[in-house]
C-alpha cells in the first residue's frame, strides 16, 4: 500500500476525533509513503509523543501540532498551530480549558437529540471517544450506531449541523484568539480548509495582523481552481501554502493519509516562521 505523496500536515488520531491510535495512524502513514506528518489533533497535544515513538522507529517525522475550532460569524474557522510543545503546561491549561467545552457541548446536544427523541447515551459517545478530545463526530458515530441516521455522514447533514435543532453553538476561542494562542506558545498558526471559512478578503487580513502564517491552500475537497485562488490568497499575504488529508479514518473530508501534493519546501518555510524564542528543536 503505497501512495503518492510523502507529505501530510494535517491528520487526526483517537486523541480527538480520529479512529486510529497514534502509533496506528503513524504505522498508516508510514506504510503509504508518508515521511512527515503533522499530529493534528482537536485542543490536544496528548498524542504526540506515541506518534514520534512511531515515527522514529517507521522512518517518519512528526510535527507536534493541534487544531482550534473557533466560534465566530466568520463560519468554520479552524486554525492548525504547528510545532507547539506538548510539555508547554501554560498552553496544556488553555487546552484543557477548551476540551472541557468540548465536552459540556456534547453533553448538551445529547440532551437536546434526546429531547427531540433521538434517544443516544453520553456513556456510549464517551465510549466511542476513549478518552480523546469529545467532539460531533463520536456524537455522530453514536447516532449512527442507535440507527437513527442511515450513515455517519448523513448524521451531520440531518441531526447535528448548524442549522438542526440539536446543535448548541461551541464556547472558545475567536478565530484571533486561535491564532495569539498559538503564536504565544512559539507555533506557527496556518488557516485549516479555508473553504469552509466566510469571507476571506476580510478574515485574512484579521488573521494575519494576529500573526497567520500559512493557508491549507492543498485539501482534499478543493478544486484546482480553489487551491489556486487560496494560492494566490498566500501570495499576497505572505503566507506559507500548507496541505494535508484531515485523514480521521472514517473516510471524511476526501483523502486518505498522504493523499494530497503538499510542496516540500512548505516545511522549511513553516519553520523559518518560528517565533524566535522558543525555535528549539522540536
Ligand atoms: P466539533 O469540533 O465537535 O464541532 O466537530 C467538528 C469536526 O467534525 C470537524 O473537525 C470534522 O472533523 C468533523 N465534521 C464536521 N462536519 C462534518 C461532516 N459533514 N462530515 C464528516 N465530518 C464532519
Ligand atoms: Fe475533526
Ligand atoms: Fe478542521
Ligand atoms: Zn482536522
């Protein structure tokens, strides 16, 4: 099993949402070509240290990294801070902080799903979670499992989106807020599936003056027209174009682990925009 291309700077492990172990998810990796990966995981760093075990015995390099949902009306806004130090305890209690949200959120919703009859269980979606960072899709899962949705996608498009009654809005970070937080630890912050955020000539800039550095330019779900407008997007911000699967392992989001172009020199700049005091050799 082999893929195309050795680069992916965004996968998710069952630290959050994924459906792999680290050292599972690294041992994929591996297997289909990949030689750096960025850890990814929702609000935690808790995964990576399994993940760079892995990694140094499979011959793959692995970027420490976490993704920050935000909450605004700039839609979808989710920021990748790459290269953090998971023995950084400061940012482990803003982490912590926000899983906790997590996990009141979701307990709100089953509430709400129940209320409106969709009877589903906080034990068996903490079940499904395994102790990782709780987030829709282990709600999702669960859903799908009682048989109250045909799919697990069909769950988000019916039950669990914005517009459905069981959603409860997330509390944390503003899409600002994401990108000082991660900047403030030493990372270097990318903006995930740009796609999927409102109104970009706007946001972007925002961002920016809050210390953006890169753009997920490559996605799997982007047309080549997308990719080359948030390209163009990089340009004119400076900012360096970023790629990666979002691989969870549920076949989401339109790519498997390593599925997509990523330019190697995109690691070398992503590095060079490391805050200098704490440019350590993570
Ligand atoms: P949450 O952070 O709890 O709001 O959950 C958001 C996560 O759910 C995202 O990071 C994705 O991993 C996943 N997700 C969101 N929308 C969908 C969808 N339509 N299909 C599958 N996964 C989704
Ligand atoms: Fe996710
Ligand atoms: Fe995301
Ligand atoms: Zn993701």
């Amino acid at each position: 099993m082999s893929s195309g291309f050795p680069i992916d700077l965004h996968t998710h492990s069952l630290r959050s949402d994924g459906a792999y172990s680290p050292e599972a998810l690294v041992a994929r990796a591996a297997q289909r070509g990949v030689h750096v990966q960025a850890l990814s995981d929702h609000d935690t760093l808790s995964g990576v240290a399994e993940a760079m075990a892995a990694g140094s015995r499979l011959g793959v390099r692995i970027i420490p990294a976490t993704e920050l949902n935000t909450e605004s009306e700039w839609g979808d806004v989710h920021i990748l801070g790459y290269f953090l130090d998971p023995a950084d305890a400061a940012l482990e209690d803003r982490l912590r902080w926000l899983r906790e949200h997590r996990g009141r959120r979701i307990e709100l919703m089953v509430e709400k799903l129940n209320a409106l009859g969709y009877a589903v269980s906080l034990e068996r979606v903490l079940e499904i979670a395994q102790g990782g960072s709780l987030g829709r899709p282990h709600l999702a899962q669960a859903l799908f499992e009682a048989g109250h949705v045909p799919t697990y996608d069909a769950a988000f498009d019916t039950l669990i989106n914005k517009s459905s009654p069981a959603y409860v809005s997330r509390v944390g970070l503003t899409p600002v807020e994401a990108v000082r937080l991660v900047v403030e630890h030493g990372g270097v912050p990318s903006l995930a599936h740009p796609g999927t955020a409102f109104d970009l000539p706007m946001l972007v800039p925002l961002l920016v003056a809050a210390g953006l550095a890169g753009i997920e330019a490559y996605y799997g779900v982007h047309s080549p027209s997308d990719t080359a407008a948030f390209l163009r997007l990089a340009i004119t911000h400076g900012l360096v174009p970023t790629g990666g699967s979002d691989f969870h392992g549920r076949g989401e989001h339109g790519a498997e682990l390593g599925g997509l172009f990523v330019p190697p020199e995109s690691i070398g700049a992503l590095e060079a925009r490391r805050p200098m005091a704490s440019a350590a050799s993570i």
